[in-house]
C-alpha cells in the first residue's frame, strides 16, 4: 500500500483506533526482556496477586507492644499499603503491560479486562494501582495533559458472599479443620510455639490468631521498629515455617480445599470454558484480575500442589493462570512471579504437562470444584 494511501486512511480513523494500529504496525508477537515467551496462542490470562507493602493491622500487634499505637503507621494507619507499597503494585502493572503487550492491546476497554477485589483497602487501592501500570492512557483517553493516569472500575463483594477471595468467611473452615483428626495432630505440633506467643504478648493466642501476629512482626521489621527481646526465640523461625505449613494444613483434606481454593478455581474453569465456546459475556474479554492476599497465593499453590513452597508469598507476588491455543488445543500455563526471578516461573500441575489441556486440567481437580454453595454454608 502506498504512503499517500495509508495516510489517507489513518486520516479518517478514530483517534483511539490510530493508536491501537500504530503500535500493532511496530510490534512483535514476544513480549520485551523475555524472548522465549509469545502471545501468538495466547487467548485468555487470570491473575491471582497479592497486595503491596502494607503497615501493620491491629490483629497483627499486641497491646503491651511499643509500637502498637496507629501514630507510628501515620499517615497511612492500620493495614494500609506504604508508598513502598504503591510503587511495587504500580510497577507490578507494568510489568504485566510488557508481558502482554500485544495481546491486550494499549487502549483499555471495559470489555476486555475485568477486576475483583477482597473488601480491604489495601487490596483495593493495590488494584488501582496495577491498573495505573498496566493501563496508561493513550490517543483519546488521556484526559488531562500532566496526568498519566486514567480510572479503571473494579468489582468486590462483602466478605460473607466473596467465595472466591475470601473463603475463609465459609463457616465450614473452622469445623473442617478443628475437627479433623490429621490436621488437629499438626496443628499440635506448633503448641510449643503458640505456648510462647502467649507469653510474650501477655494474651491468648490461638493458631489462627497467630497467624496476623506473623505478619506484624514481619512488618515492624520491614519498617525498621525493632522487636521485644522476647521475639527472637519466635521469630522469624519457627514462625516462619508455622505459616508455610499452614497453607497446607488448611488445604489438607479434600473439603478443605474444596472450600479454600475450590470456589476461585470454579471460577476460572468456568470463565475459561465460555471462552473457548464462545458464550463468555463479553466476548471480547482478555483478562481477569483478582486482588487478593498472600493466603490466596498460598492455598492456591498448596491445594494444586504447585510446588514446595518454602517461603511466604511476598507483597506483588501473581499466579498466571494462561490459556493458550495450541495445535487447535485449548490448555493452561500456569506461571508463579514471587521475584526470585527475573521471569515467572512456569509451574506443572502434577499429572500433566506444562502445557495442560484444559479437559487433563478439570480431570485433574474435578475432587475439589465445590458442586454448590453448600460446600461453603452447610456445617454438618
């Protein structure tokens, strides 16, 4: 086609629409920085991340601590993302925006991306921020000359009806896991631990209360608030250990995991399976972001058996559930960024291949794709 004719044309597009074609002209199908990785086959992402750096909550603190009033978190309070944290969501965004580049397109558009939050700020504002990074606006949508930025809508439910994200409002967890021979002997196991937890903090600390109390002494560090003397013989092991091994406590049983990673992997299956035959409403969507906790990470991983999880995931960290259309066959690829890398790292599900067709993928997790809503309501 000659200049003269293309101009011509381009002339008489949509501004937005220019952009979207220039950068389509001057674009490759594999993403910047990670040459062995292309979007050719790519047809639909689900993104599961943990929010940024946050400040300690209250849960996660003891009142005889020096540092338990909300004045040392000012301005930010209780549980809420640093600008520490704000930096890492955003950059997560851009790295997401090189990764899939020229599968998203660069002009945002509410049919191709859809975003759910669990009902926390910090999670909330860890969505905006990725959002900021992944979607910069562009041609017609940058609204303002000296601002980079363009607002993105995102969905969340309460958390009594958020299944997916915060299945531990489930009112079978407690019982399933309390009343299970297995997982009450390695709960006991930790007793020496949860014996000085209560101690030290002068209160009454249970294995789920101690769970918030990790992260509080992690945080206090990460903001350089020195720990009681008394912690060094808790943490960071093995308290450290306590919460990896959590994970798989409480994905231990088959009606654990049914709940706790069950609900959100119906989800993905289902949305999947609309993709490929054609009812997903809209057609048109690419991507589904969920903005979740390092809990979600972990029982995810745990529930598959992903991999030996030997640290916590950390602030940002993503599960990449990818379909891919290869060779007229539609299966996941499953990618773990937890920055130990430069890339994701592609994980398998034990019993298939990196490459899992989606029928292997439901075959293989079938035992733990709740039927209904009474696996998360009914206490038997």
């Amino acid at each position: 086609m000659e200049t003269v004719e293309m101009e011509r044309i381009i002339k008489q597009l949509k501004p937005c629409v220019i952009s979207t074609i220039i950068l389509l002209l001057f674009s490759g199908g594999y993403v910047t920085g990670q040459s062995n990785y292309s979007t050719d086959t790519l047809v639909l992402v689900h993104v599961l991340y943990r929010h940024g750096d946050r400040t300690p909550s209250t849960a996660g603190l003891w009142k005889t601590n020096p540092y338990y009033n909300e004045s040392f978190y000012e301005p930010y309070g209780y549980g809420q993302l640093t600008n520490n944290g704000k930096r890492r969501m955003y950059n997560v965004g851009v790295s997401l925006r090189k990764r899939y580049d020229n599968f998203l397109g660069t002009t945002w558009n509410m049919n191709v991306l859809d975003a759910w939050t669990t009902n926390y700020n910090r999670t909330k504002m860890s969505t905006s921020l990725l959002l900021a990074g992944l979607y910069p606006p562009s041609g017609c949508l940058r609204w303002r000359t000296n601002l980079n930025w363009q607002p993105i809508p995102y969905n969340y439910l309460p958390v009594s009806q958020d299944k997916e994200l915060s299945s531990w409002a489930c009112p079978t967890v407690l019982p399933f896991i309390y009343n299970t021979t297995s997982t009450v002997e390695r709960l006991k196991a930790y007793d020496g631990l949860i014996s000085d937890l209560s101690k030290g903090t002068g209160e009454s600390i249970d294995y789920i209360s101690a769970l918030d109390l990790y992260f509080g002494m992690l945080i206090q560090t990460e903001l350089e608030l020195p720990l009681e003397n008394w912690t060094k013989s808790v943490f960071p092991e093995p308290f450290k250990k306590y919460i990896i091994d959590f994970y798989y406590i409480e994905t231990s049983t088959k009606e654990l995991r049914r709940i706790i990673a069950g609900y959100f992997l119906k989800k993905i299956i289902e949305d999947t399976q609309r993709k490929i035959d054609g009812t997903l409403d809209p057609s048109g969507r690419k991507i589904f972001l969920y903005s979740g906790h390092e809990t979600n990470l972990g029982t995810i991983i745990a529930a598959l058996n992903l991999l030996d999880m030997q640290d916590v995931p950390g602030y940002g960290s993503h599960l990449l559930f990818e379909v891919h259309k290869i060779d007229d066959v539609y299966g996941f690829m499953i990618y773990y960024q937890n920055f130990k890398e430069e890339d994701p790292i592609l994980l398998t599900l034990p019993g298939c291949e990196a490459f899992c067709p989606v029928d292997d993928f439901v075959r293989l997790t079938l035992d733990i794709i709740p039927e209904s809503d009474d696996d998360c309501y009914k206490v038997e």
